[in-house]
C-alpha cells in the first residue's frame, strides 16, 4: 500500500508534541504552552518537520470554533447576562484606552492615524483560546473571575466587526451598506434567541429523544449544531465564535450537554492543539533573534499595561483589587483574532511588511508567556477567595 508522504510527518509531529507535553506536564505548565512550544520546534523555523503554518492554522480555527461551542455550553447564561456591566462597559473602556494610548505613542513616533488605530485595536484583543483552555483546566469557568474574563471576551469578539469596518474606512475601503444590514439583523436574531432561552429556561432539540440512543448520529448533530450557528454568524459578516457559543447555550438550554460533550471532546481536543501549535509555527527564530530586545520590550509592556488597565477597569466597576488583577492578567495576551486585524493592515498598506512581522512576533509571544504571567499572577492572587 503507498504510504502518503504526509503520514511519517504528522506521526513525528504528534511525537514531538507528546514528548514535550510529558516533560512540561511535571512542571504543571499548561498544555497551551506545550503546544505553542511544539509548533516553534517542529515548524518552518525550527527543525522543518512541518511546513506549511497555513493548513494547521485553518484546522486549528475550526478546534476555535468548538472550544467556544463548549464554553456556551458549560457557562451560566443567567450570570453571564446579570454581569452586563463588566462585559459592555468594561469592554468599551478597554477598547477605546488601550487605543487611545498606543495612538499618543504613535504620535509622539510619527505614525500615520491608521497605523496608530490598526494597532491599538491589534494590542487590545484578548485570546479566547489561551484564557478559555486555561480556565477549563484550573475548573474557573464558571467563577466569578471566569464569567468577567469570558464576558469581556465575548465583547471584544464582536468588536471585531467594526475594528475590521474602521480599518477599512482608514484604508479608503468603506464597508458596503448591504454587509452593515447583515451585521445588524444578525445581531437582532442573536439577541432575540438568547432572549428566548433566558425566557424560557429549557427548550426541547428536534429528534433529541431519537438521538440519546444513536452515537453516531449524535456525532452528527452536534457537529451541525456548532457549525451550522457558526456559518450562520460568519455569512452575517459576524464572528463565527459568537455563532458556536450561541449554539452551545442553546444545547445546554436543552439539557443534552452530556451527548454532546461525549461526541466532540476529542475532536475539540485536537483541534485546539492544532490552532496553538499553528501559532507557535509562526515563530521565525531568525527574527526573533535579530529583534530580540525591542520585542522583549514590547512583550513586557503588552502584557504589564493590558493586567493593569484592565484591572483597574474592573476595580472601577467594583470588583476587589485581587480578582481585578486575575483576572487582568487572564486578559494580558495579545489575541488570536489579532492575526486577522494585522493582516488586514498590511493588506491595506496601514503597516509594512517589517510591521506585520514584529506583530506576528509580538501576538505570538505573548501568547507563549502569559500562561506563566497568569499562573505567576493567580499564584499571589488566590488566596482571595474571591478570586476564585
């Protein structure tokens, strides 16, 4: 039988993650580092068993999807809402300060208004991926620290839509009127579902008596429930996370959380690997090394202005200084959808090739440091239990 010369590559892959997973693991380091370190080792930069950073990125976009799918799933609804005024105005404050300070250094450095906005809105995007796995892990999903950090979350994933509107503006690319049509009855139909779920409490699935007996089928509709909410959001020009979570409320809305878990947690599992390890691919070493001081410097003010402003928002909302400061530094890494908004900027001309390098450089490590900076930060935080 011909063997695909893909085969002994993704089994070595496989290998090396396992290896470095096993090692990590006994430090108690988080499988988000594990990942990221095996893409740095395995990819176009590091030993060269893996190549192509674009086909593992798109898989792991999909395993994106799933892990928000989940997260719908397993966080109360009812808290999510009642905890509004983290999530809006929490969001909003960070948003437009995170912007307005990167704009007052581009100012002071003679950057263009464009360049100034692109990144801020590239600075101010938090990971879901990173926050998300490691609150799963620690069991924090459903805390109080959870639900602000997954609420503010939320909020910057649908801003991104407008971030994506701004910059085309910046560019001389307006949006089209029909595109802001679709964003606007997307959103009204999410609201009036949720709506929905909140009013009622419990809804029945089509064929869900059917298919408690039917593992496969089981496999199936859960798979359409997730992506099918996820195309329908992403054919609105919405956020196809906003469509999986939705489509997980709406799961545990019908109480068929535990088939569903069973049917995709591997394949959750997988995917999310898939997407950490296509980011730490995008780690040019070579780069890396030349650059080394100036993005040491602007990892170390990211992740310490992004803890501190977003904890004092919180306190200012009136959480205790010890939360506020978690869950700061849950939200302290630059984000994953952040790779979109720089592509886009280099795209449009907003940010040169050596700009979109030093922020591909900058979004992946801070991703590769924050689980260190948030396990440092619970560390002197937990004993509140508040926190917690």
């Amino acid at each position: 039988m011909h063997l695909d010369p893909m085969m002994p590559k993704v089994v070595a892959a496989a290998f090396v993650v396992l290896l470095i997973g096993l090692f990590l693991r006994r430090f108690r380091q988080p499988h988000v580092v594990v990942y990221l370190m095996a893409g740095a080792i395995i990819g176009p930069h590091g030993i060269g068993i893996l190549t192509d950073a674009g086909i593992a990125a798109r898989l792991g976009d999909v395993g994106v999807v799933l892990l928000l799918f989940f997260v719908g799933m397993e966080v109360s609804l009812p808290r999510l809402v009642a905890n509004w005024r983290v999530a809006i105005i929490g969001s909003a404050l960070q948003i437009g300060l995170t912007v307005g300070v990167v704009w007052l250094v581009g100012a002071w450095l003679g950057w263009s208004t464009g360049r100034s906005v692109l990144l801020g809105f590239v600075v101010c995007l938090s990971s879901t991926a990173v926050v998300v796995s490691m609150l799963r892990e620690w069991g924090q999903l459903d805390s109080e620290a959870g639900h602000d950090a997954v609420g503010v979350l939320l909020v910057q994933d649908l801003a991104l839509v407008p971030m994506l509107i701004v910059i085309g503006l910046m560019a001389d690319e307006p949006t089209t009127a029909g595109t802001v049509g679709l964003q606007i009855a997307g959103g009204v139909v999410i609201i009036a579902l949720v709506a929905v779920v909140l009013r009622k409490g419990t809804i029945s699935l089509p064929f869900a008596a059917r298919l408690r007996s039917d593992h496969e089928l089981q496999v199936f509709s859960a798979f359409v429930l997730c992506f099918g909410f996820a195309t329908a959001t992403a054919m609105a020009h919405l956020s196809t996370a906003l469509g999986a979570f939705v489509a997980g409320i709406v799961v545990a809305s019908a109480r068929e959380t535990e088939w569903v878990h069973k049917s995709l947690d591997a394949l959750r599992v997988l995917l999310v690997a898939l997407f950490f390890v296509s980011v730490g691919m995008l780690l040019d070493t070579s780069f890396l090394l030349e650059h080394w001081w100036i993005l040491g410097a602007l990892v170390i003010a990211v992740l310490l202005s992004n803890t501190f402003l977003n904890a004092g928002i919180l306190r200012a909302l009136g959480r205790p200084w010890a939360a506020s400061i978690y869950v700061g530094s849950l939200l302290a890494q630059v984000g994953e959808f952040s790779f979109v908004l720089a592509a886009v900027g280099q795209e449009k001309g907003l940010i040169s090739g050596y700009g979109y390098q030093m922020t591909v450089g900058l979004i992946a490590l801070t991703l590769l440091l924050s689980p260190a900076w948030i396990a440092v930060v619970r560390r002197l935080t937990v004993g509140n239990e508040r926190v917690a």
